[in-house]
C-alpha cells in the first residue's frame, strides 16, 4: 500500500508540472508579434506590470487565478494546480 501511495504521489507531482508549464510552452510556440499580444493581454488581464509577468513567465510563479485567468483567455480547461 505504501508504494501504490508513493507511486500515486510521484503521479501526481508530474502532473502538476505539466499542467503549469503550459503557459509558458504556449508563449513560446507563439511567433513574435503573438508573443506581444499575449504578453499585453495578459498585463491587461492581470494587472501585472512588464517586468513581473517576465519574471513569472519564466520562474512559472503564477497564483491560482492569474493561471485560471490566462488558461481562459489560451482556451485551456485546465487551470488547476
């Protein structure tokens, strides 16, 4: 039972990353002009400033609702983490 637990959390944790690494492999399948549009959108969206959606697009270090906020605007259903 122990291991199911450990493999099942293991599981887990993978899953987790994958769900949040989808905004920034979004970005970065964007072309240039994409890249800033979505980028002031979700300024707009957030009311982030440049430097800190920057900072979180690359330290993936977005809130809850910042995440749900973005994969809504992408047109992802997922947005949990």
């Amino acid at each position: 039972m122990q291991r199911y637990k450990q493999h099942l959390n293991k599981h887990i944790n993978i899953t987790k990353i994958l769900l949040k690494m989808d905004i920034l492999n979004y970005y970065n399948s964007l072309e240039r002009t994409e890249k800033r549009k979505f980028r002031d959108d979700v300024m707009e969206i957030t009311g982030l400033q440049y430097f800190t959606f920057n900072r979180k697009l690359k330290s993936n270090g977005w809130t809850k609702l910042e995440r749900e906020a973005i994969n809504h605007h992408i047109g992802y259903g997922m947005g949990k983490s």
